[in-house]
C-alpha cells in the first residue's frame, strides 16, 4: 500500500483539479453545442410587458433551458433594430415590424391589442350607453410622448379626426401607466392597450371602442442569419408553438 507524505499530496491536488476542471469545461462545450447554456440578450418595449408576452417567454424558456441565461434590456423600437443589427441584442419585442426589404433583421407579428378608453369615475360618459366618436369631440385628452420626435401624438390626432372627433390633447405623458395616473386623478381621457385594464389605479372605468381601430402592435425581430436553435425555440415559444 503507498501513502502519500504531505509534499505527495500537495503535488497531486493540482493535477486532479486540472482533471476536475477538464471535465467540467467537457460537459459545459456539450452543453453549448446542443444550445442547452448560453446566454441571450432580448429588448423589449413596455407594451410587451403590460401584454404579459415577457412574463410568459421567460416561464416558458426557464422551463425548457434552465441552464440558459436571458437579459432584459428596455430599448426604443428603432434602437432595437440598431442593436440586432450589431449584435448587441438577439431578440427584440418591437412596436413596427422590420423595415420593408431590411437585408438584416426579419420580424413576426406576435400581439394585437386594442385600444381602450379610460374614463375617470363620475365621468358623464360613465354612464353613456353607447359612445360615439360625437361624444368625445373637444374633450380633454392625455396621450403618450416617448420622445421627442414620437410621432404617436400626431398619429393619434390623425385616427381621431379620420372617426369624426377632435381631441383636445393638454397632457403628455411618457408612458400609459402614468397617463391612467391623470385619468384617475380626473384630469383627462385616455385610450390604452387592453391588458392595462388590470394594472390601472382606482377610479378608472374602460370602455370599449370598437369603431376606433387603432391598436397596439408587438413584433419580435430577429437578425435573418441567426440559425442557432436556440433563437428558432424562442420564436415559437413566443408564438405558442412549444
């Protein structure tokens, strides 16, 4: 039988670690190969969000790769398309889909919402049966402004005139949380994406507006040379095909 003395065993400690490490640098190459660990990067706009396509990609995701890591990076839609392009990010949830014949990123439709109205409570309009685009004329409204050349403001000014009203826009917020904010302080009507109904604060009634057509779209976007299976998985995760 050999005994190893202290200055034995010191010495094999480290080859054994090397062997250690060896193996674990084996499995983890395994792993990365059939795209089983890694790491991603998605943006995403606030409307993705409040849409619960992020909660339900990550549940989903985690499930299926646990090993995989996924950063969240909150970015404009056009700094988005930027960061794919250099490869910054990997995925992105957008409000436009990729620019018409892009040679670099391709996109998919995921979510349509409509808009709803936000009246606050004591409202006349509460109580109205049936509103009409008559009913909304002149009125005070709050809208978004993300940034300075948003164009939403000008967007919305122009569904609104196209059904027949003309809003009178006194408020600007930049995002609709705080726009249900003001509608619930009194100071304002407001249109926001459906699923915000469950996040409003008190004092809110939504009503629907099936003649006003404008609605929130979410696209995923994607860089069109990026095969990984990984990314592939994740789109249909987003789309509810796993």
């Amino acid at each position: 039988r050999v005994r190893l003395n202290a200055a034995g065993s010191a010495f094999l400690a480290e080859p054994l670690a090397l062997l250690v490490n060896a193996a674990r640098l084996e499995e983890l190459g395994r792993k990365l190969a059939s795209g089983a660990t890694g790491s991603l990067a998605i943006g995403y706009v606030e409307g993705a969000v409040h849409a619960g396509l992020i909660a339900a990609m990550l549940r989903e995701f985690r499930r299926e790769r646990p090993d995989f890591h996924l950063q969240l990076r909150s970015r404009r839609t056009a700094a988005q398309f930027e960061d794919l392009r250099q490869r910054v990010l990997d995925l992105g949830f957008v409000y436009a889909p990729a620019p018409q014949g892009d040679p670099d990123i391709e996109s998919m439709l995921v979510r349509r919402e409509p808009l709803v109205l936000a009246i606050p409570e004591g409202d006349p309009l509460v109580d109205a049966s049936d509103i009409r685009p008559r009913h909304l004329d002149a009125r005070v409204w709050i809208t978004v402004v993300r940034q300075p050349d948003d164009t939403n403001r000008a967007q919305f000014l122009a569904a609104c005139m196209e059904v027949g009203f003309v809003p009178d826009i006194a408020y600007e917020t930049a995002d609709p949380l705080t726009s249900l904010g003001l509608v619930s302080a009194g100071l304002g009507l407001a249109t926001v994406q459906e699923s915000l109904q469950s996040a409003a604060p008190a004092g809110i009634v939504f009503r629907d507006l099936p003649w006003f057509k404008r609605s929130v779209e979410i696209h995923l976007a994607w860089r069109r040379n990026d095969r990984r299976a990984v990314i592939e998985d994740l789109r249909r995760t987003v789309n509810g095909e796993w």
